[in-house]
C-alpha cells in the first residue's frame, strides 16, 4: 500500500530560514512522525513532500503548482507568513485542493470569496474578540462600554481595526477613538493623548513593536493617563519581553497552556529537537492535527470531501478546540493573557486560567 503524500512549501533558505523554515519543518515532521507511530492515516503511512521557496512568493506559488500537478501530493499544508500565503492562494483555489495554514493572520487573505485556504490559529480580525467578552463579564469589576483603537501601518493593522469594528458593532460597544497609523516615525505622545483625551474604558493597541520610534511606546501611554490594565496589545507574549503588570495581551499558544494534548507536544517537540517550541510550531502541528481529522472524518483524501468536513466538523489540537466558518477561519476561544510580576498569566478563559485578572 502506497504511502500518502502530504506537500508544503517551506523557506529552507533566504530571509525566514533561521526563523519559520525551523518553526515549521519541524512540527510537520514530529507531526508526521506522531501520526504515523499511531497507525497512520486511512490505514496508511504518511510522507512529507516539500520545496524550498528562499522565501520568496512567487517561488512559493511555484512550488504549490508543482507539488499539485508534478509530485501528485494528496494533501498539503501551508507555507509560513502572510507574503507567501497570498501568491500561493490562487494555485490553491484553481486546484481545488484545502491547504491549512498555522500562520499568515491577516485576515484580507480570507475575505476574498475564496474556498479552499484555512487557518488553524487565531486571525487579526478576533484576536480581541476574547479579551472583549472577559473584559464585558462580571470578571471585570468594572464592564467595559467605550473602547480606542489604534492600528499600525502594516496589513495586521488594518484588519486590527477592522476586527475591533466588528466585535464592537456585535456586542454593543462604542467605539470613541480609532485612529490608523500612516508610515513610521509615529509622535506618540500626541496619539496617545488623544487618545486618552477621548476617555475611553480601554484601548486595544496593534502596536508595531519592531519599528524604532516604538520603543517606550507603552510607557507613554502610561504617561499619557492609561492605567496598564486598560491596555490590551494584539501581539503574542513570546514576542515581547517584561512588560508593566496589569497590561493584556492576545494569546496565540503558550507552552504552559494546562491542556494534555499541548502539554504533550511541548514535551515531545522538546525531546526532539532539544528546544522548546514557540507558538509557530504549535500552529504548524494543528494544522496536521486538524487535517487528519478532517481526512479520518470524510474517509476519503478527495478533497471536496476533506473540505466539506473542515466545514462542519469540531477539531481539538495543541491550539484548542475549534471548528471553521465558511471564510475559512477559526471559530473558538483563545487565550487572554495579562503580565503579572514579569509573567505572562493565563486569565480566560476559566479552564485555562493560571491566575486571575487584576485591575487598577
């Protein structure tokens, strides 16, 4: 019995190969090493096809082609980043063929009428949508109704206000400043007087930590009036260091996440490369987790029928349990973080939780 093949393309070479080429070879290949020390799938054993697209785009979308109409893949799954995603979609969609994805968050990619691309971790549009129902509970002494935002002059940053828009309008909040960021450098102590001058209940920040002019950037919204617990920041705790107590952040995947199956996978990846994983490798091993399920659940490797199943099925992996809406997109709760003492902890949702919100 032939083995089943499974493509991706990844940038073994050129400006992401220290970073996302280690990220995700390796939780594909712990991933196709887990699943087939389990039996395999269908029945049978599965073999990583991949190319080497030096991070470029276009050679990425080559790369698909080749791996749908050459190599003759049953499966894929998808490269790393946002700029290599998108070349590669419409090779995807002329093929008919689901390819997951564990990175590339910018949700315009899914907006676009397409039916074949899906993503496994959390997307710019809802990485505040928990933070805003913890921040609506009665875990919070004081229910939030009025909100700013503030969007970076990158894709992320757009669809960052777009998401905020969106939530808002669905649970009722007024939006009373929103402002997107034109090109570097920024004046933030005026942005962030205005913002405050606008007296909002919190700001949500998709703050472009890697530009120069950013740095003590937080410490002038501190200035400005904000308390940190009325900032909450679109970025994942792995990509910043100590940070004021009380201030939130979104939450991708942490390696402390309390649930077997993530625990597990910290252990294994640990063993097995003798580092621990970031929230990358996790994304990269949901995607194989949630596509064979999707294969176990349609019985079939025809891809209509794994699609139709990533659309109406549930799917538990390193990242949580979620299910997909017809945009392609994760439907489920991630993880609030808040720094407490130089810690990122836990606070939603309940299951998860390693200690509870504080406020000031």
């Amino acid at each position: 019995m032939t083995d089943i093949t499974v493509g991706a393309s990844l940038p073994k070479t050129g400006r992401y190969a220290d970073s996302a080429f280690l990220q995700y070879s390796r939780a594909y290949e712990l991933w196709v090493n887990d699943l087939n020390a389990a039996g395999g799938l269908l029945g049978r054993q599965v073999k990583l096809v991949w190319h080497d697209d030096e991070g470029d785009g276009d050679k990425c979308a080559a790369n698909y082609d080749r791996l749908i109409n050459e190599d003759k893949v049953d499966l894929l799954l998808g490269p790393c980043h946002s700029v290599l995603i998108e070349p590669a979609a419409p090779v995807i969609e002329k093929n008919h063929m689901v390819m997951l994805e564990g990175s590339g968050s910018v949700s315009d990619m899914f907006r676009k009428g397409r039916e074949w691309l899906f993503l496994c971790w959390g997307v710019d549009r809802d990485y505040m949508q928990s933070y805003l129902e913890f921040m609506m509970s009665s875990a919070n002494p004081k229910p939030i109704t009025k909100i700013a935002v503030i969007g970076a002059a990158r894709p992320r940053g757009g669809g960052h206000i777009f998401g905020v828009e969106y939530h808002a309008e669905k649970m009722g909040l007024d939006i009373v400043f929103n402002e997107r960021l034109g090109a570097p450098p920024v004046d933030y102590d005026d942005l962030l007087a205005r913002a405050y001058a606008a007296n909002p209940d919190v700001l949500l920040w998709d703050l472009e930590g890697r530009e120069p002019d950013a740095e003590g950037a937080i410490d002038k919204a501190i200035a400005a009036g904000f308390a940190p617990s009325q900032i909450w920041l679109s970025d994942n705790p792995s990509q910043r260091g100590d940070q004021p107590t009380g201030l939130f952040m979104r939450c991708t995947w942490m390696e402390t996440i309390p649930r077997p199956g993530s625990l597990r996978f910290v252990e294994d990846f640990t063993k097995a490369y003798g580092i621990k994983p970031e929230y990358h490798s996790a994304g990269g091993y949901a995607c194989g987790q949630v596509l064979a399920q999707a294969v176990e659940q349609a019985g079939s490797l025809d891809n209509e029928e794994v699609r139709k199943a990533m659309l109406s099925g549930s799917f538990r992996t390193v990242m949580g349990t979620f299910g997909f809406d017809p945009d392609g997109l994760p439907t489920g709760t991630f993880p609030v973080v808040q720094w407490q003492d130089n810690v990122p902890e836990i606070v939603y949702p309940e299951g998860i939780q390693s200690k509870p919100a504080i406020f000031s």
